[in-house]
C-alpha cells in the first residue's frame, strides 16, 4: 500500500493504492486546493499553508478507511530542472543471474557519476530514468536474470535545487509524513500516460500544471529527455484577474467554465459586478495561450531535435479551450496528433473508487505507480538484520547510525548501557565523557564495521549485543579544541599547544578523572602551514617521501601572513602556490647531479635517466606530483657530454652558422665529457 501525494500549485491530490501484478489498485482519493497562494511554480513558497491542506488530505483519507498513514510517495515539479546523463559498469562475472539489487545497484552508481557534474551543497537528484542496458557489449532491454561478464547501465537524471527539495519535506515533517518515494512529475506522469510499450514511438508528454508545464520525450523504448517551461494556467487565470480587477480565485473560477459558460457575472476587487462573455474573455486569454504553447513547442523541438510523432498533453491547465489545437499548431502536428489524456481509461489502472477521471489526476496515478514498482527512485535499501530500510539518497552517502536511526534504534541500542562518565576540565570548563559501557557489535557484509561505516544499497547490517562491558578512553588530542585546516580536499585538524596539570604530555595521552587540561586559544599560521606540509606526499618504490611545498593559509578571502594566528574551532583553506614537479623528488641527491656553468651561469646535469610509471602512464620529471600519488622509478647511469648541456637549454644552434666552445679554457667538441665544477664558454663568431 502507497500514500501518493501530489502537491501541486493549485491543489494537493493524494490517494492511498497498491499492486497486483501489473496493475495499479486505487482505493480512495481526496483532492482539497489551497486556502491562498502558498505554492508558485510549482514550488513551496509558504510552508505551513501548504502543510495544512495536505494534512486535511491526509486526514480525510485516514478517516474514512480507518488507518493511520505515516509514509509518502511524493513528486517535484520541474522549476529549476538539470539534467545530467550518467553511466556506470560492473563486474557480474562471478556471480550467476543478474538479480533486481545489482540492477538496482548499478543504477545508483549512474546516478552518482551524474552528481559529479553538480555540487550536492545545491542540486539534488529527485529521480531518474534509463537509458540503456548492456551486457558485454549488446544492448539488452532488460538485465535481470541474464549472465555475463560486465553490465553497463546509461541513465538521465534529474537534479533540482536542494531548497525545492529542502521545503517539500519541511511540508511532509509538518504533518508527519516520512518520504518514502520520490521522483519528477513529468516521470511520474509518463508511467500513465506513455506506457513502456509505446516509447518506442517518438511522444512528447506535457504535464500543464498551475505554475509549471513539465515536459518528457519517449523514443526508442526509452525516456531520452525532460524539460520545463515556467508558464501554465496561472498565467491565464492573471490574464483574467488583470484585464478585469478580479480576486484571484474569482478568475481562477471564470477560466474553469468556460467550457459550460457562455456570460459570466462577477464581483470586481472595487466591489462593481461586471457581465463578461466567453467572446471577451477568448480575446483576453489568446495571446496567453499563445505565448504559453509557443514556449512549450520551442522547449519540446529543442529537446527532441525537431517535432515528435505525437504529444500527449496532460494536467488541468491544459483544459483551457483551445489549449490543445494552439500546441498542435506551433507544433506544425495535426490536431488528431496532439491529445488531453485522461486517466479513465488508462488499462492498468483498477479504479475502486469510480471518481478518477480528467487529465489532472495521471499525475497522482503515476506517483503511486512509480512507487509501486520501483521506477526512478532516488531511495536506496539497506537491510538491518534482514529487515529491508528505505534511505532517501544515493548509496554511499550515509553512515551506518543514519541507516539504524532510520530503522528506529535508539542510541540505546546503538551504543549499549553507559558506564559512568570521565569528568575533567579543559580551559576551566567542565567536561564529562562517556566511558563506554555494554558492547554492541555492528557488522556489514560479515564484516566488522562502526557507526561511522558508510553504507550502500543492498548491504546488509547485522547489530548484535552482548553482556561484555567496553570501557573507551579519551586522550588528550581528542580533547581539546583545534584549527581545521581544508588542504586538497581533506580536512586536516591542527592542534594547539596543550598541558594537563601543569605539565607539557603527548598528543596519545589518556585523560583522567578529574585531571585539568590547558590549551592555547590561537595556532600560529606558520604551525599550521608546517602540519599540513605533512600531508602532502607522493609514494616512491612504496616509500613515502615528502616533497618540499610552499603553501597559504587563506580566512574567508583573506591571506593570512605568518605573523598571525587561528583561533581554535575555525575552519581556514589551504591553497598550494606550485605544484612540485617529479625531478624535485627524485633529483634531490648529490650523486644524481653535477653542477657546470656555462656562460657564467649554473646549471645543474642529472647522471642518471628515469623511467617513471604511475598506474600504467608513463611520467617525466618535468610532471607535477599528485597528492597521494604512487609511482615505480628505474634509474640507468648517465655520462653527461656537452651535447647533454646544450640540449637542456634554451639555444637553437642550427640557427648559428659560426661558433666555438670551450671547457675550462680549452676548445672542445659536442662529444667532450662533463664533470662536476667544469665551466662551459660558447662563443658565436662573426
């Protein structure tokens, strides 16, 4: 059983369905609109408005089949969409037939290679579509149960900002709703309005809401594109509410009959009751359908690289009349060729509760269906002693705590009974730390994990407790305030200066009962410029050699000098002036260079050749060292001659036809050996 809900603009629609087999069996629907405008474009505007016509929804439905609903499926409107494609592979060589959770898993890590392209700080992934299968090399329409070597996937997904999202479900906590499903209402509609079995054609869907037309294109068996235009029956319930001085709602009601009304008679915001005729209002409302199906037809041919076959238009802002033929017109598409489709007769769909008809409500269908089945969902399972957990995100971003708080643990159970508390001091405040108590053993996949462990879908969790009593200990290092310094992409922390009890002890130190700790409140820049110096490293032959860095320490966009300081518990970003180069590593002993002048000048001759590799790829000295880097070096023993010398620097000698050179005084030739200290003279000659 799904609680759908679509929150739209207008009007939030939820029903309560479930599956059997292939179809989709709707039991109950409530649809409520708004009191005011709380929703624009399809997007929150006014948290708590929205909350209160979806908890009268949620209400009305739990009372009248007498349950209580706490989870959703919900869909976003397409404000602000990006999308990305993304691909991934794996290796299903050695495990027999290629079951739902490694089609499930693949799909995911598609969709996190598509996250690459954004900053998760600002777009989240609401949902997704495939694009392709393959199995080594041939494409396949479906994986499952398929043997092979390597499996690919190819996906589209959909990125909104993480505030459309952030406000969505400030909505759902408000009435207590836990999101369980979430996707794109054009992804959604499309599972209603554009079955499986017809995408091999080209079709174009147009979800026309309130506030936004969402739009999808089917081709080849599969969703190829998703797009919005920020224009749909809002703009011509305001073209009525202008052009005549009416309340909102009032328009919203004048634009709703047109169908069944030829004169309408309404009450003005100046109080004056006006008589206005359906000729009127079509020569008020016209050039905005014109201009609303323009921009949907410029959208759609821009997408699909020219017009589709057809266009299925669903949603109630397209019920205006003459909505549907203007589409088709500046789609250049016979009017037979673009369609208001409906949700009655819709083959997969039982209706129980005979009220479902009109295009507005396939998208609330297709929430449920999407859900049901699984389709698109940006929510991963994890099992928590076999018990399947829903968790809203892609795998790998959450922690085993996460996924145990989600399941309903509390820290209780996650971390055992406690043991009386260490109490101490640090700067003259008192702190108290938890020493531990009865162990808890966290496993996943078999093996031995902590709270920290980060997880992903399909893994399995196993939390076992046990009577043995753990006592942890604190040490000093991790007592005390420290700068946090961000150097190529980790956060490194910096410690001050510290004493317990009055006397200077390791960073390692274990933290009494009672004992008094003492830190300095500022890190000097330059103690923290030569602690993070330590982190930058390159593996040679599998020893860790530290290459010499330059480096500053910026606040905000500030540089700081080394003459300042951090106070503990701030952040500061560390920015490397230059990258070392290979040879400033590996040309650092004396026996590997011989230092000649030529001209006057000192130039330093390597004696000895590299062959670099680093994963396959073959480096020079001249190539700059990547943090964390590992290489293999072979030396061969070299002879420098003057050749060697002439070759290193900056001279093209075939450009002089005279010359002479000479080594310590005496005229020699290109094949003259070099040793440590000679003093090259090259003389052109008129």
């Amino acid at each position: 059983m799904v609680f759908a809900l679509d929150v739209g603009t207008r009007k939030v629609a939820g029903l309560i369905a479930d599956r059997e087999g292939e179809n989709v069996r709707v039991f109950d629907i409530e649809v409520l609109e708004h009191e005011k405008r709380a929703m624009i474009d399809g997007a929150v505007h006014d948290v708590e408005r929205v909350a209160r016509t979806v908890r009268l929804v949620k209400e009305a439905i739990e009372t009248r089949n007498e349950l209580k609903i706490e989870k959703a499926a919900i869909a976003l409107a397409g404000r602000f969409l990006k999308t990305i494609v993304g691909e991934a592979e794996i290796d299903v060589s050695g495990k027999g037939e290629i079951d739902e959770e490694d089609v499930m898993q693949l799909e995911l890590m598609a969709v996190r290679n598509a996250m690459d392209s954004v900053n998760p700080d600002e777009m989240f992934c609401v949902g997704y579509s495939v694009l392709s299968y393959d199995l080594d090399g041939a494409w396949m329409m479906n994986l499952v149960g398929h043997r092979g070597k390597v499996a690919r996937v190819k996906v589209i997904s959909a990125f909104l900002p993480v505030q459309v999202v952030d406000a969505m479900t400030a909505v759902m906590k408000r009435v207590g709703l836990e999101i369980e499903h979430m996707t794109l209402e054009p992804i959604a509609a499309i599972e209603v309005a554009v079955p499986e079995e017809v995408r091999l054609l080209n079709i174009a869907l147009v979800d026309v809401g309130a506030g936004t037309s969402d739009i999808a294109i089917s081709k080849d068996g599969v969703i190829i594109a998703y797009g919005m235009v920020p224009m749909a029956g809002d703009e011509i319930t305001e073209a009525i509410a202008k052009e005549y001085l009416l309340d909102f709602n009032v328009a919203e009601a004048v634009k709703r009959s047109l169908v069944e009304k030829s004169e309408f008679k309404v009450r003005d915001v100046l109080d004056s009751v006006k008589v206005i005729t359906r000729k009127d209002l079509y020569q008020v409302i016209d050039p905005v359908i014109d201009a609303i199906t323009g921009k949907i037809a410029e959208t759609i041919i821009g997408l699909n690289g020219g017009s589709p076959k057809a266009v299925m238009v669903v949603g109630g802002g397209a019920k205006v009349p003459g909505f549907v033929e203007r589409l088709a017109e500046k789609l250049s598409l016979p009017k037979e060729r673009v369609s208001l489709k409906g949700v009655e007769n819709v083959p997969f769909l039982q209706d129980y509760t005979k009220r479902l008809s009109g295009s507005d409500l396939v998208t609330p269908v297709g929430i449920a269906k999407s859900a049901l089945f699984g389709k698109g969902s940006i929510f991963s399972r994890v099992y928590v002693n076999d018990v399947p957990i829903k968790m809203m995100g892609l795998g790998g971003k959450y922690t085993v705590m996460q996924v145990l708080m989600q399941a309903g643990y509390d820290l209780g159970d996650i971390i055992g009974r406690p043991a009386p508390a260490l109490v101490y001091e640090v700067n003259g405040k008192v702190k108290s730390f938890r020493r531990g108590g009865i162990k808890v053993r966290i496993t996943v996949n078999g093996k031995e994990a902590t709270t920290k462990t980060l997880v992903q879908h399909g893994d399995h969790i196993k939390v076992e407790k046990s009577e043995e009593v753990v006592e942890e200990k604190l040490r000093v290092k991790d007592a005390v305030e420290k700068v946090t310094a961000v150097f190529e992409g980790e956060e490194i922390p910096v410690l001050p200066k510290f004493m317990v009890n009055g006397e200077y002890v390791d960073e390692d130190y274990e933290i009494k009962d009672g004992d008094k700790v003492e830190h300095e409140v500022f890190v000097p820049v330059k103690r923290i410029k030569e602690a993070v110096k330590e982190h930058y490293r390159v593996i040679v032959n599998g020893q860790v050699v530290f290459p010499e860095i330059e480096v500053r320490v910026v606040k905000g966009d500030e540089e700081l000098p080394d003459s300042e300081s951090v106070r503990v518990g701030e952040r500061v970003d560390i920015v490397l002036k230059e990258r070392p180069k290979l040879r400033n590593v590996l040309l650092k002993s004396e026996n590997d260079v011989i230092r000649v002048k030529f001209n006057g000048q000192e130039i330093k001759l390597p004696l000895v050749e590299f062959e670099i590799d680093s994963d396959g790829r073959k480096l020079s000295l001249d190539d700059e060292i990547e943090n964390g880097m590992e290489i293999t070096v072979k030396k061969k023993r070299l002879v420098p001659m003057v050749a060697t010398l002439l070759a290193q620097l900056p001279l093209d000698i075939g450009r002089i036809s005279r010359y002479k050179i000479y080594k310590n005084g005496v005229e020699v030739g290109f094949s003259e050996f070099l040793s440590d200290g000679d003093e090259i003279e090259f003389v052109e000659e008129g």
